[in-house]
C-alpha cells in the first residue's frame, strides 16, 4: 500500500522502485525488479547460495517495517568495534575455551522464512557451531568457535541476507514475560485437561439422572470428578484468588471478587455433596469455569507480550561507545557510561557525541535536531560545548568531557520525561468501571436471594444462590473487554501501528487535538533537490551531475539531497569546507559549491539568492553555474492525513523547535493554523497543559529526544519508528514504517472496536438480565448454567475475533 | 457397569501421565516460539546446494 499507483515495488524489500532504476536480480527464473543495489546485494546473495524458496515461503511484510536497505552498509563500518574483547565483554558467554556464545537481536525479522534464511545462512558458516533463531522474540542464539570465525563476521554474515543484528542483553522484563508465560500456559494446560475428564464423569452422571444410574456409581464418579478437579481448584485458579484478595484489601471490587466465591462456594459445596448426598455436584462447572477463564486470559496476555517485546525491541539502544585518549592521545575503545568528567575522546565524522564536554581540537558541524528540532547541523569550533546524543556530521573532534553521565543533557531530559509520566491523565477504563458496578449489583442480589429462599424453602436457598453464582459467572462479562482490546491490539498491528501501554486504545477514542511535531513527523526529515536553475552550465543533467561529483565527499545533510543522483564529471582535489561547502578542480579551475557566500566567492559580483528557501550555489571562479533549492519535503501522505483528520473534526496543531520559519511554512502548505515554533521542551509541555486544561484530549505525534517529554504528557502519543529510542520509550505507541496513514486506519479500528465492546457488554448483561431471575427462581440445574455459561463466552470472544477479520487485508508480520 | 472400577483408574493414570508430559514441555521451552514452528515444514533443509560463492566479509556495494 506504500508502492505509488504508477510503478514497481521492489521485490525484495517492497519500497516503491524509483523510475530510473533498472536494478534486477533472477530469482527462479523470473527477473524481479530491485529498489536499490543494497536489496540487490541481499537478493543476489540469497539467490546464489541457492536458498530463494525464502521467497516463496516469506509471509506478506507490514509495509515499510523491513529493514531499509541503506542502513546496512553504514552500521557495517562500525562491525569491527565488536571483536575488541572489553566491547564484548558483557555480552558473550565462553561455555568452554574453544566456544563462545551470544545472544543477538535480529532486526528485519517477519516472518518464519526470515528465520529460516539466517539460520541456514549461518549454520553454512565456517566456524559457526550452532544457531537458534526464535521468531516470536526476535533473537538469535549464535555459538560459534572463536579461532575460526569472529563476532563481526558473523554480524557481517547476518547482514548479508538484509538483518541487522546486534548483541543483546536480556531486559529483566523479558525474564518477567518467560516466566509469565511460563506460569499462565501450565495453569491453563492442567485446567484444560482436568476439565476435559471431569466432563466425561458430568457426562454420566447427567445421563444417569435421566435414565437412572446405580447409586454406589454415582458416589465413585462424585469422588473421581472431586480428585480431578482438586488440582485445578488449587494451582490453576491461584490468579483469580490472589488478584480478588489483593482487589478487597484496597476496598475494591472486580470481576476476580465474584469468580474466586464462585469457585469456591461451588468446590466446597461440591464435597459436602459427595460425603452427604447433596442434591449435585459442580466440580464440572468449576473446571470448566477455570478453563475457560485461563484461556481468555492467557491469549489477551500473549498479545501484551508481543506488544512488549515488540517495545523492548524497538527502544533497545546499541551500546554507545566512546573513543577514549589515553595519556599518549591513542584512542581507546570504552563504554560511553564510563566516561567521567575531563577525560578526553575523540569523535569521528559520522558519530555521536558520547556525552557533554567542549571541543578542544577540530571544527566541524553537529546535527542537534533530537535536542532542539533545528533540521540544520550547527557550526561547532574549538571552545564550543556539545551535547551528549547528538551526531558530529563532517570532520573528527576531539572533546573534553565536562559533565559525568549521570548529569548529563540527556539524564536531565528523562528526569524531565519520568514528570510528565507521572502527571499524565489517567484514562479509567470502561470495563473496569461497568465491572464494578455489575460486581457488587450480583453480590447484593445473591444475598437477597438467599434471604428469600432461607425464609421459604432453608434446604434449597444454598443451591440456588450458587445456581445464581455460576450461570450469572461474570464470565462473559469479563471476557468482554479484554477479547475486543486483544483483536484490536492485533489488528493495529496488522496496519503497522504497535501499542505499547494498556490504555492506548481507550485514550484513542476521546482524542479531539492531533499535535504533531514538524521534524521527522510531518516532513521526511531529509533534504532533497526540489527546484534547479541553470545560470550558465550547459544543461540541466551536467550542473547536477558536478554537484554531485562534488557532494559525494560531504556528509552535511544538504550535501546529502545531492548523493542520489548520479555523478559525473572529471573533477579532483575534491575538500570539504565544514559549514560552508565544497570545493575542487574541475578542468582545471576551481570549482565550488555551498552557501552563496562560499562559492561565490571567487566572482567578481556575488549572485543573490534568487526567492526564499535554501538555495545552493554552484560556481567556478570565472561563472555561476547554476542554483538548486534544497527542502526538506513532506511525507507523502501529511496533506491526506491532515485533510481528513480535519474532516473528521480533530484540530491539528504544529509545535515545533526550529526557529527558521519553516515550520509555518509547513503549517501553510498543509492548512494548519495553530503553529507554535521555537519552543523548547519546557513550552512543548506548557502549550500542551494548556490545551488540555481547555478540555482538549491530545494525541502526539513526535519522534525527537526533545518530544520525549511531551510524548509522556499527552493523552496519548505516537513516536515514529525512525524516531529516537527515548521518544519510543515515552509514546503509547509506535508507527511502524515510513508512512503516516496508517493512523487513520488506526482511529478507524478503534471505534469499530468500541462498537464491538458496546455489543459484546450489551450481550454479556442481557444475558445475565434473563439467565438471572430464572436461576434466583431455583429453575436451572446445574447442567444448564454450565452450558450458558460457556455459550455466552464463546459468543463475546467470536464478536470481538470480527475486529482482526477486518484488519486481516495487510496480513501479520508475525 | 462394574467395569468403570477399573478403567475410570486407568484413566487417571493416563491423565497423570499426560499432565506430566505437558508440564515437562512447557518447562523445557517446547512452547516457546509457537509462530516458527508451525510455517517450519514448508522448508526443505536437505536440498543440494552451492557452497557460499563469496568469503563472508565480501565488502558491500554503497547505498543507492
């Protein structure tokens, strides 16, 4: 759905093809077309060590979430770093001395044939001894010999086939999750089992009532029927006992209340049966009951863990390293954390800054855009101060750290971050409240039942209240909600949108203000070439190509709008001019481009930059060439979404870091009034206060270090994939992929889930409304609470499996 | 009907056994990646094929 109308999605990847690109590869026979020659690498690679069947089996990719091709080869450059022993260090696990073993995470993974490819991929390597590749957590288990083969090969081996992976320490939560999961599926498994058995003897003895039955049977299939159910009764329905206790101790009531004195009065009831010929037996109802419970439970638990571990995922930071000096100004591979005030590193172009300290040696510029949301990199000379997080783009800097990291920017931003989150509005979820209220409505009800009865027929009035307990099991009722969440967190993700926190579908519905955040949200976050004018070159292909041939050497972001097109041109001695441009020879004459200032320099008259915007001059001594405006365009699908998020009656608000007007600008072009740039974190956080204070439910949408804070604040919050790990953290959820519209889809979901719980509540109390009087009026055997029980479960959990029918269009990633 | 003495019995030692069977492939993580095991038939892991054609730190053509 991210492929133009017109066009070719790549094969491999399924990004659009750009028009002028003929890249190809075979792949059984058939010539599939190729976005890029990184997918044409991978591709390649996969086709000739012969395992393209990967292609045949792959499962449809959520647009957009495969690995994007051009990250690879960068991070590539870095693999070495890991083969250095300390970097390792806390990583790898030597079981012997001939073997060492890691854990990696594997990013890219979708579906059952990636992992396929990795494993085969490399358990054909040299050296390697073993490799586990588990698809629901995405890591991969590598144990490999180290006097054959070595870390960053094996990294290098894995990228190959298009993964990015990289060394993983496992999070405490994930343990939480093991054991979690662990727990829920024995519990789950032995209910299941012992109410299939119990069943069977219910079976007979509801038979034997009709058709008459040998009393001593009768006695044996009560005594089975309580053996089997014992071990349900005590291990499997531990959850409902613990979180019923733990809801009474803070005076509170929940579906867990009525479900544990159920179980119980039934079990208890249930023996005193069995040892004085009590009118029935329940030990069928009360597995059955366990069973079924346990079962919705744990599947609304496996989609919160997927959402978890999707989210552990996406927030896990590389480790940051540092290039520490020593006394003798060698650099020296460490930890960024270790780092303490005054040492001494060095920072290579293309880096991040490991903390914050001053320059000493080098100037350069720094892109700070996470911090301030300026989309141009700042000019840093010695003297200046840099902030930790932010990326040196054009030359090496040697820095002095001046704060340890504990006090650093970035400590400071999360602090700001942990506020926000404390104060952020809660949302009460509407389950609960219904629940509660249904709750303490069934108990009062049950003892004004039992009084009836006691003073009319004392004999009977026990039965009844638990013929009441069981048939109006809050069952469906509790099932209601969490089933629709389930299938909606499901489908969400389905459409490339992860939610990460409870409460996130909820707080969707009442949003009335979209705010976004103008760098990285609305616009791609990188310059392209929009606009050429040719002053004196001869054509409009030989002025791009020059400027090409230049820019190649700069990695400046505006240098950048230039590297995809294609170089030509015989030009040398090419440097580069941080903050300013570059120069070289170019039939024999200098040539320059960059600010006007810089490459015009050599003219006898300077040009003037011909409108606004950001214009690049290229020039010769004795001409101007050309100019090219650079803009750091729209995504695709902004205009669309904000069109219709105006349609649908949200208002749509711009905050914004950057001072240079361009925000406005994109408020202009997409019709969005109410603009806010310049602001800091801090006026972030008040302008949403005050929106909120107004009445307003905020959804954000932000991806910079500088949104965290507001991220955490708003009602509820998106970070963009591509975002920064701490926005990620923050946000409620995460869009996967490039692309914006999948919020709509999103929003859409969310009310069709709504009117799922509406339906799936208005069942599960409709059918307590009837099943109820008849049970209080003693007219229901035990049987026939059984059978309404489960049938008005299974009817709540079959509406709410209707919301991931409809997201079904863009098949799952896993 | 007597018959039920005996195999109602037997039956729960089969549960027993099953109970056992189940408990021990939770806890040696049989069910820990559900969504693999299922798609892994589809895969042939015996086909012939070529030995790698390029040592594994072939260098990487640059991004487009």
């Amino acid at each position: 759905m991210n492929a133009p109308p017109t066009g070719l999605a790549c094969f491999h990847c399924g990004l659009p093809v750009p028009a002028d690109c003929k890249l190809q590869v075979t792949i059984a026979g058939t010539p599939r077309a190729m976005c890029c020659p990184g997918c044409q690498a991978v591709a390649q690679t996969i086709v000739d060590i012969g395992m393209d069947s990967y292609y045949e089996h792959r499962g449809p990719s959520t647009p957009g979430t495969s690995q994007a091709p051009d990250l690879v080869p960068e991070f590539l450059t870095e693999l070495q770093d890991w083969d250095d022993p300390e970097l390792q260090q806390p990583f790898v696990h030597s079981p012997d001395s001939t073997h060492r073993e890691i854990t990696l995470m594997v990013n890219g993974i979708t579906c059952a044939a990636c992992v396929w490819l990795v494993e085969q991929h490399l358990n054909g390597q040299d050296g390697i001894e073993q490799c586990q590749v588990n698809l629901s957590s995405h890591r991969a288990r590598v144990v490999w010999n180290p006097g054959s083969t070595s870390l960053s090969r094996i990294i290098r081996a894995i990228a190959q086939v298009g993964y990015k992976a990289e060394p993983y320490n496992p999070v405490q939560q994930e343990d939480v999750i093991k054991r979690e999961n662990r727990q829920a599926l024995l519990r789950m498994g032995l209910a299941g089992l012992g109410a299939m058995q119990v069943m069977m003897y219910a079976a007979g003895l509801y038979w034997g009532a009709w058709e008459g039955i040998d009393p001593d049977h009768v006695v044996f299939l009560r005594w089975v029927s309580g053996v089997v159910c014992t071990p349900v009764f005590f291990y499997s329905c531990v959850p409902f006992y613990q979180n019923a206790w733990r809801a009474l101790k803070h005076r509170h009531l929940n579906m867990d209340v009525p479900v544990s004195l159920a179980l119980v009065i039934a079990y208890v009831a249930s023996w005193w049966s069995v040892f004085f010929q009590g009118p029935e037996v329940y030990f069928d109802s009360v597995s059955m009951f366990a069973f079924f419970l346990l079962l919705g439970r744990y599947l609304e638990m496996r989609v919160r863990h997927r959402s978890q571990r999707t989210s552990i995922r996406l927030s896990h930071s590389s480790i940051q390293t540092a290039r520490r000096l020593d006394a003798g100004g060698n650099p020296q591979l460490v930890p960024a954390e270790k780092l303490r005030k005054g040492d001494r590193v060095l920072v290579r172009a293309g880096e991040q800054i490991p903390g914050d300290g001053s320059i000493l040696e080098g100037s350069s510029s720094v892109n700070e855009s996470m911090l301030t949301g300026e989309h141009l990199p700042t000019p840093k000379m010695p003297g200046d101060d840099v902030t930790g997080g932010t990326l040196n783009i054009e030359q090496p800097l040697v820095l002095e750290i001046q704060r340890d990291p504990q006090e650093s920017t970035l400590s400071t931003l999360r602090r700001l971050l942990d506020r926000a989150e404390s104060e952020k509005p809660s949302t009460t979820l509407v389950a609960d409240r219904i629940s509660s209220q249904f709750v303490a409505a069934l108990l009062i009800i049950s003892v004004a039942v039992f009084a009836f009865w006691w003073f009319h027929q004392p004999e009977r009035a026990f039965w009844i209240v638990l013929a009441v307990l069981v048939v109006t099991c809050p069952c469906a009722l509790s099932l209601a909600t969490p089933t629709a969440i389930t299938a909606a967190t499901a489908a969400l993700a389905n459409q490339g949108f992860l939610s990460t926190r409870a409460h996130t579908i909820e707080g969707l519905r009442y949003i009335t203000d979209v705010v976004f955040d103008k760098t990285g949200t609305l616009t791609e976050g990188r310059f392209s070439l929009v606009e050429t004018r040719l002053l004196d070159g001869d054509s409009t292909a030989q002025v791009e190509a020059l400027a090409a041939a230049l820019e190649q050497a700069s990695e400046h972001p505006i240098a950048r709008a230039f590297h995809p097109l294609g170089a030509s041109g015989d030009v040398a001695g090419i440097r580069v001019i941080p903050n300013e441009g570059v120069h070289g020879i170019w039939n024999g004459a200098e040539i320059r481009i960059g600010k006007p200032g810089f490459a015009g320099a050599l003219l006898a008259s300077r040009p003037a930059a011909p409108d606004a915007g950001q214009w690049v001059l290229l020039a010769t001594a004795a001409k101007a060439l050309a100019w090219f405006r650079v803009e750091d365009r729209l995504r695709e699908d902004a205009a669309t979404l904000v069109q219709q998020l105006q349609q649908t009656g949200k208002r749509c608000h711009i905050l914004s870091g950057d001072g240079s007007g361009h925000a406005r600008e994109i408020g202009r072009q997409l019709g969005i009034a109410d603009v806010r740039d310049n602001a800091s974190p801090q006026d972030k956080l008040d302008y949403l206060k005050q929106l909120q204070a107004s009445g307003a439910q905020v959804l954000m949408l932000g991806d910079g270090l500088n949104d965290a804070p507001v991220l955490a604040g708003a009602n509820v919050s998106i970070a963009m994939s591509d975002g920064t790990d701490l926005a990620k953290v923050a946000a409620d959820g995460v869009l996967l992929g490039q692309s914006l519209s999948p919020l709509l889809q999103v929003l859409t979901i969310v009310s069709q889930t709504y009117r799922i719980i509406k339906q799936n509540l208005a069942w599960a109390i409709g059918y307590n409304l009837i099943a109820l009087p008849v049970a209080a009026a003693g007219l229901i055997p035990p049987w026939l609470s059984a059978l309404g029980m489960s049938a008005s479960s299974l009817i709540v959990v079959m509406n709410a499996l209707r919301i991931n029918r409809h997201g079904q269009r863009a098949t799952t990633d896993r | 009907m007597d018959v039920i003495y005996f195999l109602i019995p037997l039956a729960l030692v089969l549960l027993v056994a099953a109970v056992w069977a189940f408990f021990w492939a939770v806890k040696h993580d049989q069910f820990e990646d559900l969504d693999r095991e299922a798609n892994r038939i589809l895969f042939d892991e015996d086909i012939e094929r070529p030995k790698k054609p390029s040592p594994p730190d072939a260098p990487k053509p640059p991004p487009g």
